[in-house]
C-alpha cells in the first residue's frame, strides 16, 4: 500500500490475506466471508483492560463499515452495514 513517510502499515482491515505469527490479525475472508468494504469508521473503546479478569479484554477497538461484499470488484454478497470488535 502507498503511505505517508510517516505513517507504519499494520495491516489490511478487510480481505484474504493471513498474516503468519496471528492468523486472527485479517483474513476476514475467512473468517466472516468479508472480502471488501466501503467507508468506515475506527474508534478505540477506551476503556482500560481489568488485569483481575484475564480472560476478557475490556479494551476493544470497534469498526463500524458501510456496504460490505463477499467478493472481489464489489461482487457476491452483499451486506449494507458491518461491525468489528
């Protein structure tokens, strides 16, 4: 991807792709038949995560996304509003 000289690529948000090392990090493919979105919006929770409950992480980062397609160019199924946490 093109970005600024100041900015760090993390990762896709949306697409096949599987990155080694995490292979919850993406692939929403995969995982949710969610190939591709639109605009959306990415908000940190804030919340800070409780060490007295390690299994629940109460920090989240939520995304919020308009049309949403199962297929590459826009195609397949089509979803109109999509949420990630």
């Amino acid at each position: 991807p093109q970005v600024s000289p100041s900015t760090n690529f993390v990762s896709w948000v949306t697409g096949p792709r599987v990155y080694s090392g995490n292979p919850l990090l993406a692939n929403t493919l995969g995982r949710f038949q969610v190939y591709g979105t639109d605009v959306g919006v990415i908000r940190d929770n804030g919340m800070v995560d409780d060490p007295s409950t390690p299994d629940i992480n109460e920090h989240q980062v939520l995304i919020a996304v308009g049309d949403t397609f199962g297929a590459r160019g826009m195609l397949g199924r089509h979803i109109y509003n999509t949420l990630f946490r």
